[in-house]
C-alpha cells in the first residue's frame, strides 16, 4: 500500500519540543482542555470531571500549593515535594523505566529481546510529521483496538479527527507509527514536560499483534527519549494489578513501579462510591486499597 501523501521521519531521527509545565498548560488550552491555574501549577481533569491534578502530574508541590484548584471539584491529587513528602497522605503508583539514561536491549527480559528482534525484522518504525497516516487508516486501528481491550470508550469519528489534530498543532507531541508492509498496524504518542516523558496512548490492530509490534513501539519511543538529554524519566502509565498480562509486558520492559508520594482529597461520598465500585481506579487515583 502506498501512502498517499507521506509524512513520516525515520524513528532514528525522531524529535520533539520539551515543554515547561507553563508551555505544556498553553499547549493544552490551545487543543481545547480546561487548564485551571491555582497557587503556581496549571491543573487539569484527566478522566472523570471534577477530579482535578497538576497537567503535569509529576510536578512536585508543596502540601500548601496541593490544595484543590476549585470549590467545584469532588476530589484531587498533587505530587509532594521529596522535603515534604512525610506530609503525604497517598501515593500515584507510576510505571518508570528503571535506568533510562542507558537503557538498551540489555534491560529487557530474554524473550521480550527475541520479540523485539522479530518486530525490528518486520515493522518499519516511524514518527509522524503530519495527519495523513492516520487520518486515513489510524480510526480502524483505535476502533480494532478498544473492541479487543475495552478499556475505554471508542470514540466517534468525529472525536477521532479532533483527537488526531492536536497531535500537530505544535511539536510537542511525539507519534511514533509501526508500519507493517505499508500498512498502519500500531501507533502510540507521547510528550515531555520537565524532564519527565510520558507515554499517552497506544493502540495496536489485532492482525499486527503476531508482529510483536507493541514490543517495537514501546521499546523504540524509550529511546527516542533517552536520546533527548533534557529526558531523566519515561513514565509508560499507572500501576494495573488486575491487568496481569500488562504487567509482566512492562515488567519484560524494564520498567517499575515507583509510589510517589501525593496529597489528595475526595467527595466522602464520591470516595465511597469508587472504592466500592472501582477498587482499581481507587488504587491508582490515592495509592490506597
């Protein structure tokens, strides 16, 4: 399949802007996110409204400056300071590369090596530069994708293009695209700010799964990131115990998991409510079971 109008950069030579936390707040309201600035830090809602944390979740804050941003929300979550950290009330149980400053095939398990020489055999690993790849064959992969996972909604086509058109309103998002014969079989994104990358989205197509496609995407975007020297960390998510073949996938990868501490606060109601119904979501929202 040839692609109509290319827009790729080998991952070799793949890069994008490192933001402060101010610069990735303007960046944000500028894709249409609510950004809230409250006591210096720019907060958002990630998930549900009216839960709110630092657009930069690994910020660190003082317990003065980890206060809810507004009257109206129904909970929230800051990360400390390390010299106040014994004020902490929770943690965000963060999966981290171990050592990404030199981080190699070396740190990976001796199977997740062979699937990576197998996926480095067969998918051409690229950056996006612009929207044509995925505007043309990126909704069958999201939509192939959710229906085998179901972690989350599948969004509209609609919310689809939205959602592919702040990847290049400015060049700090990072979309790296497995190419497989030609075809999209995968792609994931990600950003810096402060230091610190974190892995966003990753969606796979079920005919490029023998591929080991997620091995090759993962393990290549951890190194575009250890090449940019202003990166110390890559955080590839939170913490999912429940979701054990995950976790043993990140463990393959050399990454850990690091409880960072936090101060929160949440609805009593809103609180009993999710901890009954959403143990998991509880864990990862407080650190707490």
């Amino acid at each position: 399949m040839v692609l109509s109008i290319p827009q790729l950069r080998d991952a070799q030579d793949a890069y994008f802007s490192c933001l402060t936390e101010r610069e990735l707040a303007e960046r944000r309201r500028e894709e249409g996110v609510r950004v809230i600035s409250h006591r210096g830090h720019y907060w958002v809602q990630p998930g549900a409204p009216g839960f709110f944390q630092p657009v930069h979740l690994l910020a660190r804050l003082t317990p003065e400056e980890a206060t809810s941003p507004t009257p109206l929300s129904w909970g929230f979550r800051a990360a400390l300071t390390p010299e106040t950290a014994n004020s902490a009330t929770g943690t965000v149980p963060v999966v981290r590369i171990k050592d990404l400053d030199n981080y190699d095939a070396n740190h990976l398990s001796s199977n997740r090596r062979n699937k990576l020489r197998k996926a480095q055999k067969t998918v051409r690993i690229v950056q996006l530069t612009g929207p044509s790849v995925l505007l043309e064959q990126g909704y069958e992969v999201v939509r192939d994708a959710l229906t085998r996972t179901q972690h989350k909604k599948i969004p509209t086509p609609e919310a689809y293009l939205k959602d592919v058109r702040k990847y290049f309103i400015s060049d700090h998002w990072c979309v790296l695209a497995g190419l497989i014969d030609g075809k999209l079989g995968g792609y994931l994104d990600g950003y810096v700010v402060d230091g610190v990358a974190y892995g966003f989205s990753a969606y796979y197509a079920t005919w490029a799964l023998p591929t080991n496609i997620s091995t090759g995407l993962s393990y290549e975007f951890a190194q575009v990131c250890r090449r940019l020297k202003s990166v110390h960390t890559l955080v590839g998510g939170l913490h999912a115990p429940e979701a054990s073949q995950l976790g043993q996938f990140k463990d393959d990868l050399g990454f850990v998991v690091d409880n960072i501490p936090i101060q929160w606060g949440m609805n009593p109601l809103a609180q009993a409510f999710i901890r009954w119904r959403r143990p998991h979501a509880y864990y990862r929202l407080t650190g707490r079971e």
